[in-house]
C-alpha cells in the first residue's frame, strides 16, 4: 500500500524514480510543450526479479504533482487500484531561468501526461475506487479572513487564475469549477486539512477518527481479483499522444514538478 495523500509533491526526476520501484518496464510520464526540448517520455526499467504482488495507492486533494504522476503511472499501466477522492490536479511543469541580477523567473513551459495521455492539469487524477473520509464536527476556522469548511478539498481548479486545461472537461464527481471555465470565474476555492491534522487552537478539539479510507483500500486487497476485475471492465481505450517525444529512462532529471499549488 502506497499513501500519497496529502503528498503535495516535488521534483520530476523523483517521481520518475518512485515509479520506477513498481513498474517492470513502460511509459511512467511524458512532457509537452512549445519547444522540441519540451518533449520528453519517462520509462520504467524491466526488471530481472519483478513481482507483480497486490497494490493500492491512497490519494485526496492534497495529493499534488509528483505524487499524482505516481499515482497516475500506476494506474493507468493497472499496475496498482488507486483509492480515495480526486487528486490536486498540477501538471504543468517548470522551469527555472536565471536574470542578470542573480535572481530567476519560474516559468510554466510544458504539461505532464499519465501513460494513456491524460492531462493532470486542473483535473487530477480520478480514483479506481472512491472513498470519502468521514465528516468532521470541527467548530468554523477563519483563514486568510474567510470561513473554511474543514471537510471540504482545495484543488488547482478552484483557484484563482490557475492555469486553464482548455479542451479537457472535469473528471466524472468532481467538485468545483471545471477546467475551462471562462476567466474570472473561478473563486479562490476552500482550503483542505487532512482529517484530525488541525493544530489551530481556536478550531477546537477533533475527535480521533477511524480511517476509512485505509480500511477501504485493506478491503481492495484482502478481494484483490474482484477489483481488479470490475477495474478492467471500467477501461476505456487511451488516447493516442498528439506528439512524438524524446525518450529517456527513469531516473530522469528535466525540470521540476513543483508542489501542490497555482503557478509553482
């Protein structure tokens, strides 16, 4: 079991590395943008002592960039179920270009692509099987001068000038604004707080809860073949990249994946 929930992320190179450890062989990333050095594809090495054991992959809404490449390689090579709610959605990528001055400008310069060719950008990654946390009675907690509701997940969409995923609709039940909405319309969104995690003394005191999300993905393994087998029937043909890339094999070292959060 891999938990990757509320993981906001790093760098690509590291993803790549993570995936690796799982995979016998096969497409983990691919990169698109402008330029011909933007095209990049990230591959898995075959293994002589691969295991092909049971896996899960916990994920929710602070699970962000590095992690949902992770998440995402694993699911769509049906290498592992991944289980939870829907991911952050950051999938563009950065780059770090040096002034005169000594001080550098981050850039977005390309998007991150799963193995089948989706997007991340501003829609995350659609768990396998969907498992909400339980609702927390936690007193109202202002932040930033707004009201906040616990329970509720912050994702790339739903803030303020993201970075728009035009031509890719929202993922099946997810919530908020959807990725091509006209400019403007996003709000800032609610800010998400993992379950028993708030430290802020004026929200009061949470009460310990039961993970039901961990319990879920325990049921998943304990009846791995009638998972596995509902999960093939959900399949749908991948679509084919609009581009060729370059290649290179894990561990790789282009850019940075960035954290969970709008223009990192």
């Amino acid at each position: 079991m891999l938990d990757l929930r509320d993981n906001p992320g790093g760098l690509l190179n590291q993803s790549v590395q993570v995936g690796d450890e799982f995979l016998d062989g096969g497409l983990i990333v691919y990169t698109q943008g402008r330029q011909e050095s933007q095209q990049q594809k990230y591959f898995s090495h075959r293994k002589k002592d691969f295991v092909d054991y049971p896996m899960v992959v916990l994920v929710n809404g602070g699970s962000a960039s590095a992690s949902e490449i992770v998440a995402g390689a694993l699911q769509d090579q049906r290498r592992a179920i991944t289980v939870g709610t829907q991911t952050f959605g950051k999938g563009s990528v950065q780059t770090i270009l040096p002034l005169d001055d000594h001080s550098a400008l981050r850039l977005t310069t390309a998007r991150y692509y799963t193995p089948n060719g989706r997007s991340i950008q501003a829609v995350g990654i659609t768990p396998d099987v969907t498992s909400e946390p339980p609702k927390t009675t936690l007193a109202s907690l202002e932040q930033e001068g707004a009201t906040i509701d616990e329970d509720a997940e912050i994702h790339e969409r739903d803030l303020l000038h993201h970075f728009k995923n035009n031509g890719v609709p929202p993922a099946i039940g997810a919530p908020g604004k959807d990725a091509t909405a006209p400019d403007g319309a996003v709000g800032p969104g609610k800010h998400s707080k993992a379950p028993g995690s708030s430290k802020d003394k004026t929200a009061g005191t949470l009460k310990e809860q039961k993970d039901v999300q961990l319990d879920r993905a325990i049921q998943v393994l304990d009846n791995w073949h009638s998972y596995k087998l509902q999960v093939a029937r959900n399949d749908t043909p991948p679509p084919q990249p609009v581009r060729s890339a370059s290649s290179a094999s894990a561990p790789a070292g282009a850019g940075d994946s960035g954290s969970g959060g709008s223009g990192e």
